[in-house]
C-alpha cells in the first residue's frame, strides 16, 4: 500500500498501535493463562509427591511399631499379662511316635469308644497347658 | 472510510508520538531490567528466592533371615519455638478488634497445644515468652544496637514426635473455625532417625547409628556402603510465605534410598539364646559370657548373644565397655575346647588310631631328650585310656603324649589350620586375631599346654569355628551374618554363599572325631548333662583357670561348652562361653556346671525350632536315615 499523507501515515500508526496491543494483550492473558496451568499442575504434582512422602513416613513408622510389636520379648511379657500359659517346646515334652499318626489316633479313639465293651476302664487324655487351672 | 475523516493533523501527530513515547518508554524500562539491572535483580531474586534444597535418602533396613525388621529408619519430629514470632505477628496487625481476637485464638490454640503434647500449659506459655540472650557484644550483629543482647529465635520444644502426633498437631482446629489454626511461632524440624525395634536383641551384630548419621560397629558399619543410600537435592524458588513454586524448580536430583540387608540371624534363635543368657547370668554371675549358634553346614551364623550388653536405642548411655562384641574381640584361654585339635590331627596323620591307648597315670615323659611334666589330670585312671576316653574324660596327660606324638611343628600347622593365631574373618568390627606362638619360641613344657588349651590365646568365635571343623566334615568356614543385598524395591541385588577357609581334615577323620565328641555327651563323659536322647550330641567341654596377676587364679574359671548335633548329619553348632561363673553355693566354674546345662536348654529349643530330626528314632538304624549334604 502507499502511503499517501502524514495523517494517514499518523492513522495508521494508531490502528497498528492498538492492533498491536490487543494482539500483545490477548498473548499475554494466553501466556499468564498458560504459567497459571503451569503453576497449579507443578504445585499439585509437588502436593502429589509430598502425600507419597507422608504415607512412605507413616508406613516406615508403622512398620517399626509393628515389628517393636512382635519382638519375641514383648511376646512373652504379653503370654505372661494375659496368663496364655504358652510355653516353648522343648524336645522332653515331645513325644515322638515311629508309626503313622493318622494311624495312632484312630487307634487311640477306638480305644476309648470301645473300652466300655472290652472292660477297660480308659480314660481320654486330658491336656492342662501350664498356668490354666485344673 | 479514509485517514482525514478521523481528526485534525496536530492531534494525530500528537496521539502517535504519546504512543510511540510510551512504547519507548515501556522499552526502555524493559531493556533496564532485563539488561542494564540485570545482574542486581537477578541476586535479589536469588538471595531472596533461591534456595538448594538436599534430599536426605533413607538408610535401608536390617532384616533376620525370616524377613522381620531389626532397624529401620522413620522420621523423628522436634518441635522448636520462635517465640519473637507471636509478638511481630501481633503487631503486625493492623485494626485493634483483629489484634485482639487474633491474641486470643493464639492464645486458644497454645492451650489446645499443650493438651495435645501432654505438658502444663504454664510450661507452654513460658516457653512461647519472648526472650533475649546475651553474647559478647563485637558479635552482635543482629540488630542496630550493639549492646550484646540479641533475641532468641530458636527454643526446642520438644524432640521425637511421630508422625502420628505430628499430623493431630498440625490438624488442630479451633472450635467453631473451619480450619486447622497455625500457631505463630511454632516449628518442626523433620529428620530421619535409626530406630530397633527389638532394643537390645542382636545388639553387638547389628551396631548403630549414631545421632550424626555415623555407623558404630557391626552390620550398620560393615554394610554402610549398601545400607546408606545416596542423598539428593534440588533448586527451587520460594514466595514470601516460604512456600516452593514447583513452577520454577530447576534442577533435581532425586534421592536414592538405601538397600536392605538381610541376614542370617533368626530373630527367634536369637531370642532363644539370649533368654539362656539371661538365665545363665541370673545363676552364676559371669563377668562375662557368650552363646554362639550356626549353621554347621554354611557357617552362617544364627545367633550371637553376649553379656553384657545394651540397647540398641540407648546407645548415648551405654559404657563402651558394654559394645564391644566379646565373641570376636576378647581373647580366651580355649582350655579343653582346643584337644580337639592335637586329636584330630595325630588322627588325620594317621599317627593314632581309636584304639591307641596312653598312660594317664603318668607324670611325665622324655620329649626332644627332656623330661616333661605333664598337667594332673582331675582323676586317676586304673587303665590305659584309648583315643575316645582321652577326649571323653578330657584328659591332660593323655592328650599331650598325642601333641607329643603329633609334634610341635605339625600341633602348630594343625592349630592354624582350625583357624587359630589368625583372624577368622567375621565381618564385623574390630577382631583379634588371637596368640599361638610359633613353635620355635615355644618353651619346653608348651607340647604339655598346648595341646590342652593353655599357653595360647583365641577368640570365642576362634573355638566355635575351630568346632565348626568336625560338624561340617573337615572344613574351616568363614563366619559370615549377610545373606542378601536387597535393593529397594525387595529384589536380591548380591547373595552371600558360603565360603570356605580351607579344608582341614579328611571327611573320614572329622566323622571319627565326631563320634568320639559325641561320647562326651554320654554317660562316661564330662558333659552328660548334654545329651538329648536320639539327637547324637557331640561337642567339647572346656574349663581353664583364668591368668590374674601373671598366675593361674584356682577360683577364677572360663567353662566352655562347645557342640553341634546330631554328630551324624550336624546341624547345628552351639558354643556356650562362661567367663569368670560363680555357681551358686560355692564351687568351681566348670564347663560341665555352667555351661552344659544351657547348650542343652538352647539345643532342646532348636531341635522344635529349626525341625531337627532325631537320628535313632524308635526301630530306626543308624545306617538307615539318610545323610543331609556333608562332606562324609
């Protein structure tokens, strides 16, 4: 185009001043927009990523009480508190048997169902776990 | 619609320079800060917003061979106090009604505070009291007047807060206010603490971590380089309220954590030994004492108990005395532990046979063209023993006419070869290699001491392993507690294996032995009190008398007891070490009286414990049980 005279020389100038500053201004607005996103994507992802840091924190935490709680020590002090009468095993109260158990319980509990007919007076085993009461 | 329409020339000329003034304007002030003032803003900025912020990584956890935790890491919270923060908060406040009301919900919440962490509120308020402290006054920088008091700005409050506690302290909430208040002037410090749940189980193999971050001894030392990780870091930028703009993190690199490892202490073997250690301690008082259980197959260790000891999280109390791990530190006179050795090797040399029999009732005999007096034994002999009473009765006089036999230069290379005079290579802390001398510098009555366990020196791990010898058909193992490497995600990352020292006895030759130890726990021997009917225990009972001011003390006693079982297909391999046991009512500190009766209780546990089979089952021969993967 040419250009014919100051004034519409000035004119346009105006015209491309203000073009200039919508289009500056709307890509700004886009770009303040965009860094917004931005910003509150970082920030969730670094919400996000403390959260996970949080329940590692709380499940190491957990994980120690858990295995305090378990330690064969505090064990025993409860077996003791809530009278269990658990005792350890120990190889002189086993009793180990050479024939097939499933053999010798059958046996046993024949004993007992019939003894009433053979005229033996048997009587079932009775088990007292130490500390409970006869 | 043409140009002239819109206005008047001057107007447009002036409208289009007021523009372009101000778009020069604009660009200049630009250029000023983007490229003039550059430097000086970006330092603010940076000064004021930039921070490098480190990634402290986890130290990795200690598992037992079952996988139960023995250290771990969590977070540790201290709670501090900045108590000049309430009054410049309160000033701050600009209209009297919010001043007020502000005092007062602070006020609230201190009180609700100190509720929650379970101290006076009178405690709570004083603490939050502002104070001044003074320093010397070319020091006093902080403030424009330079008269040695500055504030302070920092007061502990209170240390180890979980995270439990933590997150109800910082979910407080005011009655009738919707969100949690903050507390001026109230702070946390969050760092990463070492904790052991089992307190003082396995203290001397697990070691520490100190209050800086620094292994002591032990798993914690040996296995920093797996267990510590790499810590990271990260650039960021911070508003006026202190918060990151994630925006604007620069560069990061993310922590590694540390691996795990685990090992071959059983938690339940180790309990089990320790609880007789207890008990063993209860009864005879020893200054000190060491149970060792291990696998007699792979020599991994299972257990490791010592007296004294400590807990593991009281490490700062605790005497160093206490830490020392005795089992590979503390040298011992071996006693009769260490015949199994004169006896094993005239046996491999084929020197002697069972069958050989020796005068015990002698007193001395001519060696290298000298008379040499023998030590007494305890008892007289009406017979010539043979090579399996020698060990049975433990005799002194026997088992040095088979040194004498065997030599001293071959006595020295078999004593070596079990492993003595040399560090066994437990990983973990300080060793002794032990004292055995070089023959040429033995005197002439050595050949009589030795070979029953005097004139040398050794470690309790030193004996065990040197039992470890027969139960594992003639083999020196290393002593080794790590079974894996794990990385962070569980994954075996290394795998220990067993690792042999040397082979010291032909198979033939240790199972011999094995049998012979065995009859030591029979009714014949000095530990009966050993023996569990059909789990062919087999091991050496060993007392010797304690050298106090350069003389051997007759009260003072180490009695050892050192066995596997079943003597068959060996197991396991306990050692039980009593220095200095007093038995109640008086009395020697024999191994047979402090130490055999609790290798039995321990044996008795792991027989149920680590499913042992018994070897002479009811109708059962010998010859028919199958044998497990020894060298026999």
């Amino acid at each position: 185009m040419k250009i014919r005279s100051t004034r519409a020389f000035a004119t346009q100038i105006v015209l491309g001043s203000l073009v200039a500053l919508g289009t500056g201004g709307s890509l700004g607005f886009a770009i303040v927009d965009l860094r917004r996103d931005i910003s509150v994507s970082a920030n969730t992802a670094r919400v996000l990523e403390q959260r996970i840091a949080e329940t590692e924190r709380r499940v190491a935490e957990i994980g120690g009480l858990v295995a305090a709680g378990q330690s064969p020590e505090v064990l025993e002090e409860r077996n003791q508190t809530l009278a269990l009468g658990l005792v350890p095993p120990v190889e002189t109260r086993v009793v180990r048997v050479g024939i097939s158990v499933t053999d010798r319980l059958a046996a046993n509990r024949k004993a007992e169902i019939f003894a009433a007919e053979t005229g033996q007076n048997l009587a079932p085993v009775r088990f007292n776990l130490g500390g409970a009461p006869r | 619609m043409t140009a002239r329409g819109f206005a008047k020339n001057l107007r447009l000329h002036l409208i289009a320079g007021a523009v372009v003034a101000s778009f020069a304007v604009v660009a200049y002030r630009l250029v000023e800060l983007h490229v003039l003032d550059r430097e000086h803003y970006l330092s603010q900025i940076q000064d004021a917003r930039h921070r490098v912020v480190a990634d402290p990584a986890r130290r990795g956890d200690i598992l037992d061979t079952r996988g139960d935790l023995l250290a771990t890491t969590r977070t540790d919270i201290t709670l501090a106090i900045d108590p000049w923060a309430l009054p410049e908060k309160i000033e701050a406040q600009k209209f009297a009604a919010r001043k007020a009301a502000f005092e007062n919900d602070q006020r609230a919440a201190r009180a609700a505070l100190a509720e929650l962490l379970g101290m006076p509120a009178g405690t709570l308020e004083a603490a939050f009291a502002p104070a001044w402290k003074t320093i010397p006054v070319p020091e006093d920088t902080e403030d424009e007047a330079p008269d040695g008091r500055v504030r302070v700005r920092y007061m502990k409050l209170l240390e180890g807060v979980t995270e439990e506690h933590f997150s109800r302290i910082q979910a407080l909430r005011l009655p009738g206010k919707k969100d949690p208040v903050r507390i001026a002037g109230l702070t946390h410090e969050r760092r990463f603490r070492r904790v052991y749940p089992h307190r003082d189980l396995a203290a001397h193999v697990l070691g520490y971590v100190n209050k800086e971050d620094v292994p002591s001894g032990g798993v914690e030392a040996y296995a920093d380089r797996y267990l510590k990780g790499l810590s990271g870091w990260r650039e960021i930028e911070r508003d006026g309220k202190r918060t990151e703009l994630a925006q604007f993190r620069q560069r990061e690199v993310p922590a590694d954590d540390g691996w795990s490892v685990v090992l071959s202490i059983d938690c339940a073997v180790q309990h089990i030994a320790e609880q007789e250690m207890n008990a063993l301690v209860a009864k005879f008082q020893p200054a000190k004492a060491t149970i060792i259980v291990s696998d007699a197959r792979t020599g991994f260790l299972l257990a490791l108990a010592n007296h004294p000891t400590f807990d593991l999280n009281e490490f700062g109390t605790t005497p160093l005395e206490k830490q020392r791990n005795i089992a590979a530190a503390d040298l011992i006179e071996p006693g009769s532990t260490f015949k199994i050795v004169a006896l094993a090797g005239a046996l491999n040399e084929g020197l002697v046979t069972t069958a050989s029999k020796f005068d015990c009732t002698l007193d001395s005999l001519v060696h290298n063209g000298k008379p040499r007096r023998f030590m007494r034994d305890d008892h007289r002999y009406d017979h010539p023993l043979n090579l399996s009473e020698v060990i049975s009765h433990s005799s002194n006089v026997g088992t040095a006419q088979v040194g004498m036999l065997l030599g001293e230069r071959r006595l020295y290379d078999y004593a070596r070869a079990f492993g003595y005079g040399e560090r066994s290579g437990y990983p973990l802390g300080r060793e002794e290699p032990g004292l055995l001398a070089d023959p040429a510098r033995w005197s002439g009555i050595d050949i009589t001491r030795i070979p029953a366990g005097y004139s040398i020196a050794a470690t309790p791990l030193q004996i065990h392993y040197g039992m470890g010898v027969i139960a594992s058909g003639g083999q020196l193992l290393r002593p080794q507690v790590i079974r894996q490497v794990l990385d962070t995600s569980g994954e075996p990352v290394y795998t220990f294996r067993p690792a042999v020292r040397r082979t010291v006895l032909a198979p033939a030759t240790a199972e011999t032995m094995a049998r012979m130890l065995q009859k030591v726990a029979s009714p014949d021997g000095t530990a009966k009190a050993a023996a569990i009917p059909g789990f062919e225990v087999a091991g050496k009972t060993g007392t010797a008398q304690k050298l106090i001011g350069g003389r051997y003390s007759p009260r003072n006693h180490v009695g050892s007891f050192v066995g596997f079982f079943p003597a068959s297909r060996p197991r396991v391999v306990i050692s039980v070490i009593v220095d200095d046991g007093h038995p109640p009512g008086g009395g020697t500190g024999y191994g047979a009286v402090v130490a055999v009766p609790s290798f039995r209780k321990v044996a008795e546990q792991l027989i149920q414990y680590l499913d042992v089979k018994p070897v002479t089952a009811p109708g059962v021969a010998l010859a028919a049980l199958p044998k497990e993967g020894v060298r026999r």
